[in-house]
C-alpha cells in the first residue's frame, strides 16, 4: 500500500504552503533537483562528449515512454511544448481539412490552425461545463476533417470519453487529435482503445518534470503519408555524408519531429519523473486522484459551497471550480494557499501528493471568510 505522507515529503513546497495549482505547473520534488545537479556535474567534468552516453539514455527515454504509453517507440517524438507540436501539425496537413475543436479548450487547441487558415467549427458546453456527445456529432459537416480535444478541459476540468470521440472520428473517417497535458502521469489514456491518431503532452503539470519537455505520440500508418514541414540536420539520413550532405531520406518515424540539437537535461528530468511515477504505480496516482477529488466534492457540499464542476465520475478530473466572488489569488496567498482566483472563480488542482488536509483548510477558510458563499437553503 503506497505511503502518501512519503511521497508529499518529497515535494518541497508542502513545508511552506498548501499547493493546488498544479493545472497551471507542478511543484518539483528534492530527488529531481538532486538528479539535475547531478546531470550538469557531468556536462561540466565531459562537456561534449558526454553527448555519446546520453544519447544512449535518450533512446532508453523513447522505449520507456512508448512502454508508457502502449505504443511503439517508432511512434514516439519528445516535444519542447504542445504549442510547438500543435503548430508543426497545423503546418504537416492542408489547410482545406476543416477542424471541429472545443470552446473550453485551452487556445492551443486552434490557434496554430488558424493562423495557417484552416476553417474552424467549435462545440460549446452546457451551463454547469458537460460537453454532450450530441452536440458533437451535430457539428460533424462532410467537410470536418480534423477533431482535437485535450482530455480534461483546462478550464473546467471536464474529463472528455476518448474512447467514444475516438468511435466517432473512426466512424467517419476524422482524424483524432488529442491534447493530455492535463492529465498526463495521473489519469492514463489507452490510445489503441481511443483510436487516437496524434497524442501530445507537456510534462511540466501533472507530472512534476519542470518546463520544456513533453511526447508526442503519431500512429505509424499516418508516419508514411504526411509531409514533415520542417527538417535539420538530425531529422534525415544521410547516404553520402560528409561529402555530399545533400544526398538525405527525410526519416520516417515521430523522430523526424524533433527539431535542433537534443534537450538533454530536460528529456533526462522527464525520464527520472516517468520513473518514479511509475515506481509508485499508474494505478495508485490515478486512484488517488480520484479518491481525493471524491472527498473534495464531498466537503463542498457539507460546507455547502457553490461548486461548479460537479461531474459525474467519468468525467471528474483533479481540476474543480467554486464560485467565491471577491476572493482573489492574494488574499488566498496570504493564507499560504496556492490556486487560482479570478473573474469570482477559484480554480483549484488536486493531485496526488495533496491530502484531506489541505482539501479541509482550504475549505474551512473559505467557508468561514463569507457565509454569503453558501447554497441558500
């Protein structure tokens, strides 16, 4: 049975503040800075070549996230950002493949589409944040070519069913574009299952691995038939290198995506992250998550607090809003309380190294600093 006062030890900040912002970054942990210092001493006893041994731990890197993810590691790229993947996707297909994508989608989810041109549809949600499978379909033209969501809603915290998006696009011949840097390392996605076609992530939220690094997933059908937009010098293969350096085959894995000289430090960060995660068990955080999230809405309802993202299971994430006008960011700061605040909405993200106890403090204040934020009776 996992000992989750061990692991929230790990996690520096808990000794100064209660932290529930992991939507907007997460908290790195001791073990992490310990390993990072440990990379640049030997960048700094080696300098380059040390190059050699870590592109061997790069590849170990590749192997282990496509383990992670059930895919094959010729379908795996590392990504500085998914705002760096969405617009190297924006540039791969024509801009006559019409897009349908998600008002409470975070802005990546169009933005590099539409700076390219590409005509795009959007599905709203209801009043309380569901989006109904219905009104997707409704939005389905012949025209749609393209459907991309991220699993859990940046602002809302809804949890979409992939599995039956994915039944739809494959129903009618749309690709499957998906965006789960809002659940990646605590709620795990089976992408054969969801018949996702491109699957990206930053890992710098839910899994603790500082910012710059992220995967991308392409299935190995579409890896042959797409146009890689742009190239470098570690993108292709060479047949008559040095002597002709323009005699290259474009390399034909998700490889081919990754631009420039390789991040070292943070592909390694991400892998101790990826390692670590998975010492304490995909099935653990998840559940944990869960159970959290289940108390959280609990305790909301005894405090009777107005909250907003009230899903069902299915689409319950770690991220829940509860409307509390006049509270802002500061003043919940000056309580050593980390979340969200505006616009008369506190946004709060409940991980796994959270417990009951920063749940009911944050609450407690809340109830007692305005009763007016009460259901009325």
């Amino acid at each position: 049975m996992t000992d989750w006062n061990s692991v929230r030890e790990e996690y520096p900040i808990f000794k100064e503040r209660i932290y529930l912002q992991t939507h907007s970054g997460g908290p790195v942990t001791t073990s992490l800075i310990q390993e990072t210092n440990r990379l640049l001493t030997e960048l700094s006893l080696w300098g380059g070549d040390i190059c050699e041994q870590w592109d061997r731990e790069v590849e170990a890197t590749r192997s282990e996230l496509a383990d992670y993810l059930g895919v094959s590691t010729e379908e795996t790229a590392f990504i500085p950002s998914t705002t760096m993947a969405m617009n190297i996707m924006a540039y791969t297909f024509p801009n006559d493949h019409r897009i349908l994508t998600f008002k409470d989608d975070f802005p990546n989810s169009f933005l590099p589409w539409l700076h390219q041109g590409f005509e795009i549809d959007y599905v709203d949600s209801d009043e309380q944040g569901m989006i109904h499978l219905e009104d997707v379909e409704a939005a389905i033209t012949a025209d749609t070519k393209i459907l991309i969501s991220s699993d859990v809603m940046y602002r809302t915290g809804f949890r979409q069913n992939l599995q039956k998006l994915g039944a739809i696009c494959k129903e009618r011949g749309i690709l499957f574009i998906v965006d789960s840097t809002q659940s990646f390392g605590v709620l795990p996605i089976d992408i054969q299952a969801c018949q996702i076609d491109i699957l990206m992530f930053h890992a710098y939220k839910w899994l603790s691995a500082g910012f710059g690094i992220g995967g991308m997933y392409v299935r190995k059908a579409l890896l042959s038939s797409i146009k890689k937009p742009f190239i470098g010098f570690f993108n292709v293969k060479y047949v008559g290198y040095p002597a002709n350096a323009s005699d290259i085959s474009v390399k034909e894995d998700a490889s081919a995506y990754e631009l420039g000289k390789t991040p070292y430090l943070n592909i390694l960060m991400f892998r101790f992250m990826l390692k670590r995660f998975s010492e304490i068990g995909t099935a653990a955080i998840s559940a944990r998550v869960k159970e959290l999230g289940s108390y959280f809405v609990l305790k909301c309802k005894e405090h009777q607090l107005s909250l907003v993202s009230d899903f069902a299971a299915e689409h319950q994430s770690g991220i829940f809003n509860i409307k509390a006008p006049g509270i802002t960011k500061a003043e919940l700061n000056e309580q050593h309380i980390i979340a969200r605040a505006a616009h008369g909405i506190i946004s709060l993200a409940i991980s796994f190294y959270n417990n009951e106890a920063d749940i009911d403090t944050f609450l407690n204040y809340l109830g007692n600093r305005k009763p007016s934020y009460a259901i009325s009776k």
